[in-house]
C-alpha cells in the first residue's frame, strides 16, 4: 500500500465517511458546496465557480495470498496506518491496471515475492470506508523475498504459527481464515462477504 494513500485504508469513523470532504473543486481550485446536483439523487461536491461535479467512488484493493507448501507468506508493516501489524500484499488499484496485475504488482512491492495467481480467492466489501478488497491466491515461485519500503518483514507462516491478534486489516483475517479452512476441505472456493 503505497506511502500517500494510507488514508483510505485507515480505519476512519462513520462521521468522517459522509460526502463533504472534498474542499476544493480539482479543475479551477474554488471552494465547493454539497448539494444535489439536478436529475441526481446524492448529495455532491459542485464547484460553484465552474460548475464540475466531483463524485466520489468506493476504491479496490487488490492483493495475494502467496502459498509456499503449508505456509503463507505476511509482510509487517513499515507504515502508518497499523505500522509494525502484518498484513498480506495489498494495496489500491492504479489507473490503468487490471485486478490481476494490481495484485502482482503490490506483491512485488511490498513482499519483492514472485508468485503465479491462482485465481480469485475472496471479494469483501468494506462499506465502511467505501472499499471493495480482492485477494488472490497465489503459487510463490521460491522463498527470496525482498520487501520495499512499505514492509519491515515478509515470513512464511503455517496455521498455528499465524500472529491473529497482530494483523492490520479485517480483510486479511477473514482471507486467512477461509484460506485454512478450504485447504482442511481439499477445495478452494471463491468468497463474497461484507465487512461491517
Ligand atoms: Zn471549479
């Protein structure tokens, strides 16, 4: 997860959710007002000095769940939000990239870890904090791993050697969680669930 949109991922209160936090309208700088734009039904920012309206869209995280034998592989992290918590390779979605290759790529830049996915593993709606969070579950290719910036540590873990009470994010745990049980049962589903 890059460095200057950790905000996102933060774990940000109800109130703070709401429309209004945009200030400023992005095509000529005039402070913007909320307000229902015609033939529109939501609240939005409308410049009043241009006339743009700014909408706001939940955003995708995208990640892996690289495997290596009965182990899987968590990067503890080197940033705020949840510094120093382990995390599984993720991160948002860039313009212009598949959820696929986004996912490859934050593994590689927070694990430095070469895996092949192996398809689509959990889709889980954080309606909270407007995001939609995609893992993938990964075959990593070796155990050479060379995390960047963003992580301080990224180790193998089998089941029981997991830290549950140390992981950043409540998507991570749920993918762990169904992870383990779908190996006990010999069979990798795909699953859909909503993070309240
Ligand atoms: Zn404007």
């Amino acid at each position: 997860m890059r460095e200057s949109a950790p905000p996102h991922l933060q774990a940000r209160t109800p109130t703070m959710l709401g429309s209004r936090h945009i200030k400023h309208c992005r095509a000529c700088g005039t402070l913007v007002e909320y307000r229902v734009p015609s033939e529109d039904n939501r609240e939005r920012a409308v410049c009043g000095g241009c006339g743009t309206v700014h909408y706001e869209n939940p955003l995708n995280v995208v990640g892996t769940l690289p495997v290596w034998e009965d182990r899987v592989l968590l990067c503890k992290r080197n940033i705020e939000p949840r510094y120093g918590l382990w995390t599984l390779p993720a991160g948002f979605m860039e313009i212009g990239e598949t959820t696929e290759a986004g996912a490859l790529r934050e593994t590689d830049e927070e694990a430095g870890a070469r895996v092949e996915l192996q398809g689509l593993f959990t889709l889980l709606n954080v309606v909270r904090v407007s995001q939609v969070h995609f893992f993938y579950r990964a075959r990593l290719l070796d155990t050479t791993f060379n995390p960047g910036y963003e992580t301080i540590e990224a180790r193998l873990f089998r089941e029981d050697e997991v830290p549950w009470e140390q992981l950043a994010f409540r998507t991570v745990r749920e993918t762990l969680h169904r992870y383990f049980d779908d190996r006990r049962r010999g069979q990798f589903g795909v699953h859909f669930a909503d993070i309240v």
